[in-house]
C-alpha cells in the first residue's frame, strides 16, 4: 500500500469544482501532531479552535466547521475517531464531537508506517501540500501547524514523486509581462538581469487544474503574489483589480500597496500575449477571493 498515492487521492475539491480545503488541512494538522506527540489521540474539543482558524486562513472563503473533516475524513481510511465509551464517531456535529469526547488519530496501520519510516511524515505532508496549495502558501501553513518540514527532511527522499510545476511557466510569463508587476509596475531588476521580486502566479491554481498557459498566469511581485493567493487581492473578469473588505492596512505605505489597486485595471501583457481569461478570473473570485470587495 502507498500511503503518498492515498494522500494525493484525498479529494481536493468538490463535484461543482468547488475547492475543498478540510480534510488536506486536517491531515496537516494530524501529521503536526505526529511529528509532536506521536500517535496521542487528538481531542475534537481541544483541535476545534486551531482547526477552524486554519480553515479560515487557508480554506475557501465559506463559512464551514471543522467537525466536517474531522467525521468525513474516516472514509479514506487513514483516520479512525472513537468516543469516551469506545463508540464510533457521532457524526459531523460540532457539539456531538465535544459532548462525547470523541477523539481522531491515524488508522493503526498508517501510524505503524510512520513510526516505521521517518522520512514517510514529510513525504506525505509534502504530497498534501503539493496537491492542494500554491508554493506561495507552503511556508505560512507549516508555521500555522507548526509543522517543521525540513527539519525531518534532511534524509530528503521523495524528490521524484512530487509532480513537476513546468519550469518554463515562470520564464514565460515574467516576459509576456515585460517583468513588471501586473498590479502595481514594480520592475526592480539586478545588474545581471534577474528580477529577484517578480514572480509568477496561477490565478486558477495549478493544483486545481489551473494550466501553465499565459491566459492563466500574472508576472507579480512578491508581496502582490502573496496577497492574490491568500485572497485579499482578485482580478474580475474585466481585469480590474479587487480588494478585501476583510483586509486592513493600518500604515500609509500598506495602504498605498494595496487599497490603491482597488478599482485599477491589471497591466496587460505585450502585444501578441493574452491577458488572464475570464473564466479563470471567475474560478480566483469564487474560491480564493475573500469577498466581498471594497469599493473602489
Ligand atoms: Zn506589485
């Protein structure tokens, strides 16, 4: 059995295309706690808290609750939950999980595995990653789970069966978008021709079946980048920049870096190059744009 090929089959989103963020983030959360505390059964009433902030960062911006991951994932097999009196999990209710006491863990076999092989727990915690999140995000939800994967990676196997981003993406877009950012012109180059702040963003994330097409990429800087997959910043399908209600800039520099784009239209690549299709745009503003937008 190959526990990597069963994480990556976690499903990642829902019929409707909808990004299903719950389960990726609770295995997360579980292999965290592995790598603490070994196989200790995870209280549901004591996870809740840290769940549901997770599910708020880094899930779509839908209200939901983590009893749903917490009951649903003991379908794939990889997660059992049992109850104070030794019963099976209660059910997708918050309150029945907290009353009962029930209690989730990795299924025997999977925590066998992982005492097994060390390598195993950052292998898999980089398949959940790969498969569900933007590079962007990686780093900001193992701090968040405090989760430390290069610590444990340094026998660094696994390489190989990550899936290949295309590295020539990245070169391509940056040119189609003359290496200026798409929202704000940053262009700042080094004198041997590289432009260390400019990256380039999927707006239907690459994990989601976002193409590596230039219809579905934006040359952005660093800190734009971040903030369009983290959904303060969206493109509508007009190509005008949007900003989050939810976001607050306090100094005048934050302000000017982002509730100035509100209302602006994106950069458009040069002549000969497509800008970002609508329909991409519109899968961005449905599942990471934290709406509603601030009026410009
Ligand atoms: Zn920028």
């Amino acid at each position: 059995m190959d526990w990597t090929d069963r994480f990556a089959g976690v499903r990642r989103w829902s019929r409707g295309g909808e990004r299903a963020a719950h389960k990726p983030l609770l295995l997360l959360y579980a292999l965290g706690q592995f790598q603490r505390q070994a196989d200790e059964p995870i209280l549901f009433s004591q996870a809740e808290e840290n769940l549901a902030r997770l599910l708020a960062e880094f899930g779509p911006p839908r209200r939901t609750t983590p009893a749903y991951p917490f009951h649903y994932l003991t379908s794939d097999g990889l997660w059992t939950v049992s109850t104070a009196d030794g019963g099976a999990s209660p059910g997708p209710s918050p309150s029945a999980l907290r009353r009962q006491e029930a209690a989730g863990r990795f299924t025997p076999e999977l925590a066998r595995s992982l005492r097994a092989d060390p390598g195993l727990l950052p292998r898999l915690a980089r398949v959940v990653l790969d498969t569900n999140f933007e590079p962007s995000l990686h780093a900001d939800i193992c701090a968040a789970i405090g989760l430390d994967l290069e610590a444990a990676e340094t026998q660094a196997a696994g390489e190989a069966e990550r899936r290949r981003r295309d590295p020539e993406f990245p070169r391509l877009v940056l040119m189609a978008y003359e290496y200026k950012c798409a929202f704000c012109e940053f262009d700042g180059a080094l004198d041997n021709g590289s432009a260390p702040g400019l990256e380039a963003a999927h707006v239907r994330w690459w994990t989601h079946g976002g193409p590596n097409d230039i219809d579905n990429g934006l040359c952005l800087c660093s800190i734009h980048h971040k903030l369009f997959d983290k959904g303060v910043l969206g493109v509508t399908g007009e190509q005008v920049i949007t900003v989050s209600q939810h976001f607050t800039a306090r100094s005048h520099a934050a302000q000017h870096l982002v509730y100035d784009l509100s209302g602006k239209r994106v950069i458009r690549p040069m002549r000969g190059y497509p800008a970002v299709a609508a329909n991409h745009a519109a899968w961005h503003a449905r599942e990471v744009f934290r709406a509603p937008a601030r009026t410009a």
